[in-house]
C-alpha cells in the first residue's frame, strides 16, 4: 500500500524514497547511480541540459537537490549508464517497468507513484517549474556575480523546495484536477 501522504510529495530523501519503492527499487537505483556516478562526468551534465532542469546550472559543481529530487530524477538514467549497470535483464526489466506503464498508458500502481509524469521534466512546463524558475534564476545569478557561493546558492534553492511548499500542487495534480 502506497503511503498516500508521502506520495503527495515531490521532493524526496533516500528514505522516503525507499519507503515509497522498497528495499528493492531503492537498490536498483542505488546500482544505477553508482553506475552513473562513472558515466556521466564526461557528458557534462547534458542529461541536465537535455531535458531543461530549472535546477540545472554548468557553473554548479553537482545538483543542488541532489539528496531530496524527486522520484522522476532518481528513476532518470540515459541508456548509456542503463547499459552500463551491472544488473540481470530481470532487474532492468524491473527499473523499466514504470517507464512502460507511463509510456503505454497502463496506468498500473507503480506509475501512480509517478504522478508527474509527463511533465517531468522540471522545466516551466512542470508542474512546479514555474513557481521556482525566476527564484532560481535569481540565486543562480547572484552565484554567477559572486554575491553568494555555492554552499549559499545550494541552501536557498533547497529553500525553495521545502514540502509544503509543493504539496498542494501535488495533491492536485495526482487527483486529475490539474
């Protein structure tokens, strides 16, 4: 059973996130971020770029929110550390499986727990990219002028994204009113 109140939140920890997925998904996770941990310094963060994170800044040295992102970053990998990680074909089988559910329509109580979905990615599309944007593009120019550094940029972004914050525009946007 999914706790409703948890899953109303769009920010997460390691342990609301495991509580929400299991000991099993938070494992699998767990392999692919070590995998992308030796993946994706190279790319330079274009996964970042690639799908327009508010969050995402080339001056930054890592994510921000990094330690409470939300469920559809923690389950975004591209196939290149997909491929890379050293899973069993079940074990990606089961990384995929809310992927298919979203993608296909079959709207299955894992992709519940998916209730961004599709407009993931956290851009001004998403459903909470446009109350933080500006925010975040002012702290990331005060970073840029050298008014604050970067523990200072990271603190008042993550201010940005406290729980109650965000929980109203969740609860609405997973009972459908959106």
């Amino acid at each position: 059973m999914v706790n409703e109140a948890l899953n109303r939140k769009i920010f997460l920890t390691d342990s609301e996130f495991a509580e929400l997925f299991g000991p099993q998904i938070t494992y699998l996770v767990s392999v692919m971020n070590k995998t992308a941990a030796e993946v994706c310094p190279p790319c330079d963060g274009w996964c970042c770029k690639n799908i327009h994170c508010v969050f995402y800044y080339d001056k930054f040295s890592t994510c921000p929110i990094f330690d409470i992102r939300p469920r559809e970053c923690r389950y975004h990998f591209c196939n290149d550390v997909f491929n890379r990680a050293p899973l069993t074909k079940e074990e990606k089988d089961q990384m995929q499986q809310p992927v298919e559910e979203l993608v296909c329509g079959d709207r299955g109580e894992i992709a519940k727990l998916f209730f961004l979905f599709p407009e993931f990615p956290l851009d001004e599309k998403g459903p909470f990219g446009l109350q933080v944007a500006d925010d975040v593009a002012l702290i990331k120019d005060d970073f840029q002028r050298g008014a604050i550094d970067e523990p200072a940029a990271f603190a008042r972004i993550r201010a940005l994204c406290r729980e109650d914050s965000f929980s109203p525009v969740a609860m609405t946007w997973q009972n459908g009113e959106n």
